[in-house]
C-alpha cells in the first residue's frame, strides 16, 4: 500500500489501533503486532500513586516501533483538552516519539453518547494549531462540523462511525460519504479517517470502500473474544476495503444479470 | 505548607521542588508530565520551589483509544 500523509507523518499502514480496555498488556502486545498498525493511541491520565503491579504502559509499547497517538480522551472543554494535549506532548518529548508532534483531539458533549462538543472541538482545535500540534479531529459526522474543523487547520478531521465503542459499525454511511466529499473537494489527498464504532472488520472495509483514508478503532479488538484474531481481520478489512474502492464497484442494479450468455443454451427460456 | 496533589491533599515541607516530591512519590521524572496550577511545568523547571496552595497534576500515559 502506498503511504499515508498527515501532516509531516507518512505512515505505512492505514489502520490506527487504541490500547485501551485489553485484558492484559500481553494481549494487547500481540494484538497491535497482528493489526500491522504503525499508530496507537493512549490517553493521559493522573499517575496512580497506588498503582498494585506498578506496571506502566510505556514498558509494553516499542517506542522505537510504533508512533504514539496521544488523544484528550475525557475532556469537556477545549480548555482541558488543551491542557492534556499539551501534557502529552511533554510526555511523548520524554520518549523521544514522533508522536509529540501531533494529537487526536476529542472534546466531548457528554458521557452517555461520548459524541464531540462542535464548538468546544473547534476551539480547541484553532488552539492547538497555533500550538503547532498537527491535530486529528474526532467530530460527529457531520460535513459541514468537518469543513469548518479543515479550515480551522485540523490536520485531518475524523468522523465517528457510531459513539464511541458501541461496535454499532457506520451507521449513516451518505453523512461519511459527504463528510469525504466537503473535506477533499479539490483536496483529494486531504486525509480523512473514520475514527470510533467499529465492531468488527466489516465496518472497516465499509469505511474504507467509502472512500475514507483510514481507520481508528479500539474495542472492536480488544474486546473481541480472540483480539490477536481480530486484529488480523481488521488488517485485511483496511486492505480489501483500499482496494475495492480503488478498484471500483460496480454500479447496483435492480434485477439480475446474467454472468453465462444466454446465446446458445439449449434449454426452454421462460418468456422467449 | 499544604500542597494539593492530583487531588489529594499533601503536606509537604516548605520548599519542596518538583524534582523532589516526584523523588518522594518514586516517580521517574521522564515517566511523567507536570502541571502546576493548570500550567505546564517542563522538566527543567522540576528544580523550583513549590508554593502553599499549589495544585499538582503528575500525568502519566495509559491504555486509550
């Protein structure tokens, strides 16, 4: 597969993987190596001064491997997204990752739905642009949010499937489909990725097949009952969805077509 | 003085610097980001003295999507 631009990031592999909600950080491991992933994703959290096993999650990610996604998980307002964003950069500084230099920004409206405050997103966004954060924006899937989002220099703009972590899959593919539409308009390699919902690798390829440059997903694999398997499966839903789009559909037609010619049968054919 | 950190309450000596609460808590300082008072503090700044009344946020990177 040919690469993915972001910003200054050219990445190998389309597909962006959480690390969140695994049953341990073994499986996790595994299941980020079977993905094929370049890109994983963490959140910024208070220390936990009683942690029991004191294990931390920078002794199970291969820092030299994978390019950190630092996002803004749990944040209301663009105010603390700002503040998180600017925490994980000092972090990923630290570790000397590539992913300091970037952020998937998520300001949220609500903890039922978990879907994006618009305005709070915008704002922060035109924030942490000024910061010098390339920004990956989680929005809803509404193209005109979108637009507005591209114009206030988010790197790329992600459009949620379905709330996050409900595995409910694409559930308005024509908003995703416009949401691709307003954002490449005379801007075809302006990269957009189809970021929460997904449940399993059907939706991956949906979302790419709709044109979409890539896809970030968590608790469809690690919550999956085998999430090493799964994780596979989403690394060849991300190519057969690239290259079915690419390749062309055909169009829908309303009856059937026959693929063997009719020329020459020798059977009886109802209504000649 | 009494400092709050992460949300806890804290007592901590008159003139504890970051370096030295994070030394405290067994907290490696390239394992964590510092605010204090919502702002920033980068690392090499851990050696100024914190104030009464400080609020102290030590993050850390965990599992997320």
């Amino acid at each position: 597969m040919d690469k993915l631009k972001i910003g200054k990031f050219e990445l190998t592999s389309r597909l962006f993987v959480g690390t969140g909600k695994y049953a341990s950080y073994e499986i996790m491991q595994q299941a980020l190596d079977a993905s094929g992933c370049q890109v994983v994703t963490v959140a910024v959290r208070r220390e936990r001064l009683l942690d029991k096993e004191g294990r931390n999650l920078l002794d199970f990610l291969d820092l030299s491997r994978y390019i950190i996604l630092p996002n803004t998980a749990g944040c209301f307002s663009a105010e603390d997204a700002v503040r998180v964003a600017l925490l994980g950069r000092d972090l990923l500084e630290k570790q000397n990752n590539p992913g300091a230099g970037w952020v998937k920004l998520e300001v949220l409206g609500d903890r039922k739905t978990l879907l994006p405050d618009p305005v709070g997103t915008l704002e922060a966004t035109r924030t942490l642009v000024k910061e010098g954060f390339t920004v990956l924006c989680y929005t809803s899937d509404d193209p005109i949010s979108a637009r507005r989002l591209k114009e206030a220099g988010a790197a790329s703009v992600m459009p949620a499937g379905s709330p996050i972590g409900s595995g409910q899959g694409i559930l308005n593919p024509l908003n995703i489909s416009l949401c691709l539409e307003a954002l490449k308009e005379n801007d075809p390699d302006y990269p957009v990725i189809v970021d929460a919902g997904v449940g399993t690798a059907s939706d991956v390829t949906i979302a790419m097949e709709l044109g979409s440059d890539g896809v970030l997903l968590n608790t469809g694999v690690a919550h999956a009952k085998d999430p090493v398997m799964m994780a596979r499966a989403m690394r060849h839903a991300i190519e057969a969805g690239l290259l079915a789009y690419r390749a062309g559909r055909i169009p829908k037609k309303r009856y059937a077509t026959a693929s063997s010619p009719f020329d020459g049968v020798i059977s009886y054919v109802p209504g000649e | 003085m009494r400092i709050c950190v992460n949300g806890v309450d804290r007592d901590v000596p008159q003139g504890t610097t970051v370096a030295g609460l994070l030394q405290e808590m067994r907290l490696s300082p390239n394992r964590v980001a510092v605010e204090v008072n919502k702002r920033l503090l980068k690392m090499d700044r851990y050696g100024e003295s914190l104030n009464e009344g400080d609020q102290v946020e030590i993050v850390t990177l965990v599992g997320g999507g």
